[in-house]
C-alpha cells in the first residue's frame, strides 16, 4: 500500500467510528433509564440480604439462649 491509500483508509475509519460512536437522544434517554432500573435492582437485592443477615443472626442467638436454657434445666446436652 502507498502513504496515500493508507490515509485514505484511515480517513474512511475515523468517519466511520465516528458515526458509530453517537447514539440519539431516544437511545440515550432508554439508557438513563435502563442504568436507573439497574440502581434499583441493586439497592433492592442489598436490602433483602440484610434483611437476610438479620433473621439469621435473630435465630442464631436464639437457638444459642434455648441451648443455653436446655444445658441450664438438664445439666448436660441431649446425646
């Protein structure tokens, strides 16, 4: 190839990428969206493992306070 067809060529791709590279306020307004919903799906899925963590944890000093009761009431753990 010469120096001329290559800076033709790289003319011809900078146009191009450069047609690709913007989008249509339609198509940018659906993405704000889509970003947005993805927020919320996000903030929802951490709520619920917190809420998750904390019955967990609620549970576990419970059974831990019944054990505790059991050894107290029985002087030893059930076999």
């Amino acid at each position: 190839m010469t120096a001329i067809n290559i800076a033709d060529l790289k003319a011809v791709l900078e146009e191009v990428f450069e047609e690709r590279s913007r989008i249509d306020s339609q198509s940018h307004g659906e993405h704000h969206e889509w970003i947005k919903e993805r927020i919320a799906a996000e903030k929802a899925r951490k709520e619920m493992f917190w809420e998750v963590s904390k019955a967990v944890a609620q549970w576990s000093v419970l059974g831990v306070l019944g054990g505790i009761v059991y050894l107290f009431r029985n002087g030893h753990w059930p076999s």
